[in-house]
C-alpha cells in the first residue's frame, strides 16, 4: 500500500515537473476530462471504497467527474447547506449575524467540539456569525444544531436547494440525530447516551466503519451526489443563492477551517489558499470547497467516499493525491 503511494506520487511529481520545465502541460493537450476521471478513479481504487468527485474550474463549463450522480453520505460537508439556509434568512432580514442565541446545556452534542467542551456552565449567548463560525471551521455539532434550528430545520435547508434547482441534495437530521441514528441509541437524550455508551465500551467508536457500511447502504437521508454539492458550491460563488456580503462571509469562515489538514490541502504547494468543508464519519471521508491557484484562478472540488475500510488516514491519502493531479490539471491547463 505505501509502495503504491509513493509511485503515485512521485509519478504526479515527475509529470508535473518535467512539464513545467518543458512548457508542456502535463494533462491540457494530452488529456481530456475523461482522461483525467478515469486516472483519478484508478488512483483513489485501493485507498477507499468508493470515490465521488466533482469538479469545476470557476468561469468554465467543464466538469470533470468520477460517479458524479451517485448518492453518497455527506456527513458534516452538510453543514455548508445549513450555513447557506441561515444566511438566506439573514439577507432577507429576518435575523443578523449579531444577534445573540441562547445556547442551553440541553441542546449540548457530545463530541470534541468547541462548544460543549469549553462551556460546561449554564448561561451562554452567542451571535449567529460566532456560531457559523465553529460549525464550520471546527465541525461544531452543538454549533450546527443551532444553525439548523435557526434555519428552520432540516426541512427548511432541502427547500433553499430545491429552490435553486438541486435536486440530488437533501437534508433530513441534526447532527444529534444523525450520531444517535449512527450509533443505534434509541433514546432522543442523545449527549448523555453517548457519553453512556463511551464509558462503558471504549471500542464503539473503533468499530465505526464497519457499523457505517450498513449505515450509508441503508440510510438515504442526508445525502448528496457529488454534482449537487458542487453545484451548490458554484451558487455561492456566483451570488445565485447568497447576497454578495453573505457569500463573501461563508467563503471567508471556510478558508479558516481547522479540520483535515491531511485532504484537500495535503498536497498543493505550501500557502495554497483552500475554503473547505469536512466530513467524517465512520467509513466516510469527505472534503469539499474552493482551491486557488498560483495565477488567481479557482475551482470548486467535490470529493467523497464511502463503502471503506481503509484508515482514516488512507481516505483522506486518497483525497489529497486526487486534489493534488487537479490542482496540477487545472493549473497548467491555462
């Protein structure tokens, strides 16, 4: 397996390189989109299960994808929906990113959250833009409940992308809901379950791809194909869905993003600006966003996975290496 990687990988090195020195781009005259999908697909084969992705350079009709349409469990990517939801709210003036929200110990998600972490007294206020904040750049699952409600529930986000034309994108649970659905815990007083169930078998949380494979195979709710959440994606950059003050203020929390430092941006060239979005659960691995390029150029990435189990870290081996061919892609194709 490591000898594999490193092949790729110094063979992605060596055409990037010598393509450089050549002036020759190593995959825009050579290779077409289709070409570039099935390298892709080849590559991620032995590190996941299943590889979804979708791609797009901003400014062009070109999509490269490998299964683009398939289904697959978006885990907390799906908080880039929620944030998207709750801002529309806030452009229409229904609610301000300084508004303060009540955030009970009751509706506190267990996990290793910001939240629920560091504020274990009651009496806690925080504005909608502090909570987006760690909902997004920490994964905060206490954040994204709130969020969620503050939408309008999950009823209320699958709407907004109805109403912008993605259809292959749903949104169904809280987090609360979708860890308690994961775990099979029946009781809806999720936090202290979990907690419960942790202390008394310590190995739960290690037998989570194999509980996972049944989980997403089973489950429909909360999933996406990885076209729709680019789509999704590209409607927040062009201002489709957003106002230009909200698109500019997600995009911004999502360069700061703390989690998965070994996907998207593993591979690209140090100080490469990366707004993503993780998601990790069980035998899923997902990473989506928007990648800048050295010339000022962008593009929106989509990778997913499901069906693994592989590491943790072989998935998110599997996201970087395929961030990495696109980056050099779309780079040296201009």
């Amino acid at each position: 397996m490591e000898k594999f990687m490193k092949i790729n990988l110094a063979l992605c090195s060596t055409i990037f390189i010598s393509s450089l020195m050549a002036g020759q781009p190593a995959f825009a005259n050579d290779h077409n989109s289709k070409d570039v999908s099935a390298k892709l697909e080849t590559i991620s084969q032995k590190l996941v299960g299943r590889l979804g992705l979708a791609a797009q350079e901003i400014g062009s009709d070109e999509r490269i994808t490998v299964n683009g349409d398939e289904k697959f469990v978006m885990a907390s990517t799906y908080k880039v929906a929620i944030a998207v939801a709750l801002l529309e709210r806030i452009d229409k003036g229904e609610l301000k990113l300084s508004d303060l929200i009540d955030v009970p110990q009751e509706t506190m998600v267990t996990g290793d959250g910001a939240i629920a972490v560091n504020f274990v007294h009651p009496g806690i206020k925080l504005s909608i833009a502090n909570l987006i904040e760690p909902m997004i750049t920490l994964s905060d699952n206490t954040a994204t409940d709130i969020c969620l409600k503050l939408a309008g529930g999950p009823e209320a986000v699958t709407k907004v992308m109805r109403n912008i034309g993605i259809t292959d994108l749903r949104v169904d649970r809280y987090t609360s809901e979708i860890l308690r659905d994961f775990y099979g815990l029946p009781d809806k007083a999720y936090s202290s379950v979990l907690a419960k169930a942790l202390a008394e078998d310590p190995s739960l949380a290690a037998k989570q791809p194999l509980r996972n494979l049944k989980f997403e195979q089973e489950d429909l709710r909360d999933q996406s194909s990885p076209n729709a959440m680019l789509e999704l994606l590209l409607a927040i950059d062009s201002g489709k869905v957003l106002s230009a003050q909200s698109s500019e203020f997600l995009i911004d929390v999502m360069s700061r993003t703390r989690t998965g430092a070994g996907r998207l941006k593993a591979l690209l060239p140090k100080g490469t600006p990366v707004a993503h979005k993780t998601g990790t659960i069980g035998g899923v691995a997902n990473d989506v966003g928007f990648i800048t390029l050295p010339d000022g150029r962008r593009f929106a990435i989509v990778v997913y996975t499901k069906s693994s189990t592989t590491s943790e870290a072989e998935r998110d081996r599997a996201i970087a290496e395929v961030t990495r061919i696109l980056f050099d892609f779309y780079y040296l194709k201009s």
